[in-house]
C-alpha cells in the first residue's frame, strides 16, 4: 500500500523531491505544483494520500531513529514516555524521553516532532494553496481541501501544545510558526493565540467541507474525526460548550467496544467498532522492528517485547491502585499477584499485535476520547449530564461502577483518573498534565518508577516544552537564541 502511494505520487508529479533535509526551508517532499493540483483532481488526492502515508512511515522526522521516528504513533508514544503513568523498566529505548533529555534542542527527538509535522503543514498548504480559491470545486475537492485543512490543523495544534505551555494563561506566550506556503520562509513564533487563531477557522471550516464526505477507510480524515480534532482544541481553549458539542457529534456514528475487549482485542485492529482515524499496517506498509508494537506489545519479539526485553512499558503502581477490582480494564496489566507471569508485575498487555509480524493496526482517535471529554467539558458547565455520559463509557468497562455523585472539581477529578486509564498509552498523558496544569510526579510515596527517571516537574514548568531544534534556530532568522525554550 505505502509502495503504491508513493510512486503514484512520482508518477505525477514527475520526479522524486529529496526529503533529507533536516530543516524547513525547502519544498517539501514529493511536491507537486499548485498549477498541478489545479488542473489534476488526482494529483491532489495522490498528496493527501501521501501525508497519510507519511503519517505512519519511517524516517519522515528526520533523523530516523528506531524508537520513535514512525510517524504520528512514534509522536504519541514519545509525550507519554515523558509523563509519569508509564514507568520504563529498563535504561534503553525511550531513555532520553523519560530522563528528558530528549527535549533538548541538539536532540533528534524535538527534531522528529518538529519536522513530522512540519511536513505534513507544507504538503497540506499544496493543497489548501492550490484549492481554497478556486471558484469552481467539485464534492470530491472539496473533501480533498477539507482534509488538507484538517490535518494542518492537527499538525499546528501539537506543535503549539508540544513546544508551548497550553493556551489558557499563555494565550500571549511564545507559540510555533505557522507556514503558509510549501516553502518554508522562517516566519516568527508569534503567540499561542495567533496559532490558535489559525486552527479553528481552518477547522471549522474543513468540517464544514467534509459534510457529506464518505471515507474508503478510516486511514483518511472525516467530519466526525474533525469534529474529535474541535472537540480537543475546544477543551484545550476552555471552550466548554463547543468541546461537549464537538465530541458529541464525533462520537455519534461509533459504538464502545466491551471491557473484555479492551483487555483482550490488543488495539490492534482499525475495524474496531470504536476506533475513529487510524492506519491500517500490512505486509508493505509495516515499519517491523521500527514501529509501535516493536516497543509496546511485551509479547513480541521487538524492542520491548519478550524477546529483547529491552524496556517493558510498565503502569504507575499507584494508579493501578486506583482501579477497581471489578474494571474488566484491570487485566490490560499484569496483576502484582500473578507470579506465573514471564512478565515483570503491572507490564502492560493492553499493546499486542495479534499478527504475530508488526502489522497491527494503528489507533490515533476513538470514541472513547470523545466521551470523556463531552463529560469533563459538561462537568465543567455545571450540566447534570456529565455524570450520565460518563457512566455510559465506564459502566461499559467496569459492570461495578455506580453512577457518580460528584459534581464541580470533584467530577472533573473522576473523569481525570478515567482518561488515565482508558488512554493509557494513547498519546493523551502528557498533554493532560500541561492542560490541566498539574505536576509530573514520579517520586511520591508508592511510586515505582526506576532511579534513572524520578523526575518531578512543577505545574508548567520549563521541562514541559520541548526546545526548538538547533537546526531551525540555525536556519530560521526570525527565531533566535533568546527565542528559544529555557533548558
């Protein structure tokens, strides 16, 4: 699959762009000229298909790395080696992510992110450049602008949370550049809100596109999944009308899987009732070693798997011990009482890619996000109802849980431990503390987290920015030393 996207993307445009750049001051890959995209409906298609592709690949964040340069799974497994609800069992993979030396600006770490997205904003602004003035655009382009939108969208929202506190409170701190063109010219950080101030519009106008849009499979971008991009950015803005509203209409074409499916399906599968945009990995897209599964699923034979034993991904004890034993989710973990196990206690066995050869499928949304963020931002309206959408998705995971009572910040609380554990390992983690403005904490009373990595962060403290990349500092005149993130 990922083969025969990239050579129709050669055929048409007619040559091979080198991606070896490590900054942005070139076209991007496989650039395919606006006239192109004008005149071609299928080269423009052959672009969004490319980004998609580029979004489970390796090597797009140049400078390859093994752990983590896989695309938008590498980005999400590298934020939560950098919270606390993940405790790595050994000093190897994802070391400098969870010691935080990942985040300096000469690390290839910040480069991937960087650059990961990066490219996905110049290929969609081919697109968006090429489509948003044209007069005469069919359905299908404007499906294709739709999904450009969206995804620079996403793209600028995780640069600006990755490299930038979160907005509320910070709305005229330092934010990310915001390119308009495929070219990137170096343009200034500008503030959090000029950032912010370019993704809404752009989404809101891309779910406005894609109204009557049919998919071919859940690899591509649609209205409910941008309607899940509004929901987040909405709770992040504390917008809390429009992040109920958006996550209610994201959520509503998908059903919840079982608590027994949670704990035994392996999230491996994109045909999963509630998964809502992910990636389907085969034979040929497949990454192998380089991948998720690689590093997550203990059983394997990858990185962190079974048969190098190279760093178990393992749960922060004291939230496991804020489980109920009646959650059906509690057997995603291994029991600290199963010495049977081949495992080390509270490995995680959520991650198993039933293919048994690194094909298993990627996840990057699912209804069960949008339920727990419809109830918080509801919770945080005062509206009764928050306590009804939480207890449908949790009462679905655990046949013990009563309807909450609480109300205010004690809910708000309650629905924070349930994104703990529904999202475990889902890219959500470290986003949640910078947002909710709390602090990594590895060294409390009952923590299990190893030597080389108890860490602890004050609330917004400087550790919870990446740096720039040395490389764009290099290469970028109007962002210099002074505005770079403090060490």
């Amino acid at each position: 699959m990922k083969k025969f996207k990239y050579l129709l993307l050669i055929a048409i445009a007619g040559y091979a762009s080198s991606c070896e750049d490590d900054f942005l001051d070139t076209e991007p890959a496989r650039s395919i000229s606006s006239e192109q995209v004008k005149r071609t409906p299928v080269a423009t298609q052959a672009i969004v298909r490319g980004i998609y592709a580029n979004l489970r690949s390796f090597g797009v964040g140049n400078p390859a790395r093994v752990d983590v340069d896989y695309g938008q799974k590498g980005i999400m497994a590298i934020t939560d080696m950098m919270a606390q609800d993940i405790v790595l069992n050994n000093f190897n993979w994802y070391i400098f992510l969870y010691n935080y030396n990942g985040r300096q600006q000469t690390s290839s770490r910040t480069n991937i992110v960087w650059n990961t997205y990066y490219t996905a904003i110049a290929d969609a602004n081919s697109v968006i450049n090429a489509l948003d003035s044209k007069m005469d655009r069919t359905s299908e382009e404007d499906a294709l602008l739709g999904q450009a939108l969206a995804i620079k969208g996403f793209s600028l929202f995780n640069l600006v949370r990755v490299y930038s506190h979160t907005y509320i409170g910070h709305e005229n701190d330092p934010g990310v550049p915001i390119p308009d063109r495929v070219d990137f010219t170096g343009k200034s950080r500008g503030t959090v809100k000029d950032v912010y101030d370019q993704i809404i519009p752009d989404m809101e106008k891309a779910i406005t596109l894609l109204d009557g849009f049919t998919r071919s499979s859940k690899q591509e971008i649609d209205r409910s999944v941008a309607h899940g991009f509004l929901a987040n950015i909405y709770l992040e803005t504390g917008n809390w009308q429009l992040a109920a509203d958006n996550a209610a209409a994201a959520k509503a074409p998908y059903g919840l899987m079982s608590g027994n499916q949670y704990a035994a399906d392996g999230f491996d599968d994109i045909g999963n009732e509630e998964w809502m945009w992910g990636a389907d990995i085969d034979n040929e897209s497949s990454t192998t070693f380089i991948s998720f599964f690689s590093h997550f699923d203990s059983s394997a034979g990858g990185y962190g798997g079974i048969g190098f034993g190279l760093g178990y991904k393992i749960m922060d004890a004291r939230l496991y011990e804020q489980i109920p034993d009646t959650d059906l989710r509690k057997a995603a973990w291994v029991s600290p009482d199963d010495e049977a196990s081949p495992y080390p206690p509270l490995t995680n066995l959520k991650f198993i890619d039933g293919t048994g050869v690194f094909e298993g499928d990627y996840s990057y949304m699912r209804a069960a996000e949008m339920y727990l963020i419809e109830a918080e931002a509801k919770a945080r309206l005062g509206d009764a109802s928050a306590a009804d959408v939480l207890f449908e998705l949790v009462s679905n995971r655990d046949p013990g849980y009563v309807k909450t009572t609480n109300t205010g910040d004690a809910l708000v609380e309650e629905i924070y431990l349930q994104r703990r554990i529904e999202l475990w390992g889902e890219g959500v983690s470290w986003f949640d503390l910078k947002r909710l403005k709390k602090p990594l904490d590895r060294s409390g009373a009952g923590s299990n987290h190893r030597d080389f990595g108890l860490i602890d962060i004050a609330p917004e403290g400087n550790f919870f920015r990446m740096q720039i990349p040395e490389g764009e500092l290099n290469s970028n005149e109007n962002i210099n030393v002074g505005d770079q993130n403090p060490s």
